[in-house]
C-alpha cells in the first residue's frame, strides 16, 4: 500500500503521564528483554512456522497495517492463523470462524501466533505492553480524548487483551463486526485510554504477569476440554 494511500491517523496534544519512562526507559526495557528472547523464541517459531506452512496453502507470516506509535502506521508480523485473503471477508474472528485453520486454532488459544512481534518489538514499533494496535478502519475514527491511545507505543498485550481474552466468544456467529464495534471496541478503547494516560512500570509489570496466567489459564482449559473429549469417546 503506497503513502499516499494510508489515512491520516488522529494527532495528540495532550500530556501523557511518566512521559521519559515511555519514551527511554521502557523503550530500552523492551529492546533488551525482546534480544533476551529471541534465541528461544526462534527456537519455538521454527516449527511453528513449519506447522502453519503445511497445514494450509499460503504464507507463514500475515501482515497488516495497524495504528502505530505517534500517529504512524506500521505493518505489524502474527504467524497466519487464518486461510489466505481471510481478512477480505471481515476483520473480526467470529466463534467457530471456519476462516481459521487448524493450526490457527491452537496458536490463538495459547497467543503463540504473536511470537513473531519480537521482531516488532525490536524495531521499535511495539512494546511488550501497551494498546492494542487496531485495524486503521477504528484508529481514523478515534474521537479527540482516545487519540492520546496513539501517543504510546502499541503492544502485545493491554488491559483490554486481558479482559476480553476469549472475544471470539463473546462475539458469537452471529454478526461477529457489529458485536464488535457495538458491545466490545468503545470498552476497549475505554481502557486503552486509561492505560496511555497512567501508564508506568508499576502497571506494565502487573499487565505483563497477568497476561501470562490468562494464557497458562486458556492453557489449562484447553488441555481440560481435549482431556473431556478423548474421555467422551473412550465412554
């Protein structure tokens, strides 16, 4: 997509709280610990990567244009969980999304699909925590109090990821987008903007460890639910 074809995002005037540990402090905090991982995370993204190539036809790696930091926009990297051209069809993952492949599936349950954001990370355009970037179709649209959610660095994981951490089944089958947009994005952006404006080392540390227990959370939940239905067929 050429410059002159992405929108302008929202600007930001405003004050932002603890503004040299967003900018320098957590920018380094985030470099070194996404160096720290990268060995490891190489080591578990190679058969994944192998995994998503030979489940389905097409490309290991899906990227988007999402709302980045200070207004610019930025391509950010997700192993593909989805079949080819998915998102021409809808941006939000229904329950049941017959879009999603089978490897699709286990690696979004368990977040594993966002490994490949270490290389976001790295290049500045993420953090480990901060808003979720959004599809530039709802970051045009933010009003003058959520633009401030764009004047800190976007991340892998923020309240509003922690809260609706199974939004696919909050959305249901039945229009997915228009639940969305309804019911889930203004809370979201609710929190978004709650989190920009009080953000600090105190709060990204209590975020980033919560993140991990909802995951070993769905973790466990997921292994629960394979045990009942292997228990289901052995009745």
């Amino acid at each position: 997509m050429s410059r002159q074809q992405i929108p302008e995002l929202p600007r930001w005037d405003g004050p932002l709280s603890h503004p040299f540990y967003s900018k320098v402090v957590k920018r380094a905090l985030d470099f070194l610990l996404a160096l720290i991982l990268l060995i490891p995370g190489c080591i578990l993204m190679l058969p994944l990567a192998v995994w998503v190539k030979l489940d389905s036809p097409g490309p290991v790696f899906y990227r988007a244009l999402r709302g980045g930091y200070h207004n610019k926009p930025f391509y950010i990297m997700k192993f593909r969980s989805m079949v080819v051209d998915a998102d021409k069809t809808g941006g939000c993952t229904a329950l049941n999304d017959s879009r999603v492949t089978r490897a699709g599936k286990v690696m979004r349950r368990l977040k594993l699909d966002e490994l490949p954001q270490l290389f976001n990370i790295i290049r500045g355009d993420m953090s480990f925590v901060g808003p979720r970037p959004e599809l530039l179709l709802y970051t045009t649209q933010y009003t003058p109090e959520q633009e401030c959610i764009l004047w800190v660095r976007p991340g892998i994981t923020d309240r509003s990821s922690i809260v609706y951490i199974a939004q696919d089944e909050l959305v249901g089958e039945e229009n997915p987008v228009e639940n969305f947009e309804k019911y889930i994005l203004p809370e979201k952006n609710r929190l978004r903007v709650e989190y920009a404006k009080s953000q600090c080392f105190t709060l990204d540390m209590q975020l980033f460890f919560e993140t991990i227990g909802g995951v070993f959370g769905k973790a466990k939940k997921m292994a629960g639910e394979k045990a009942g239905r292997k228990g289901s067929r052995n009745a």
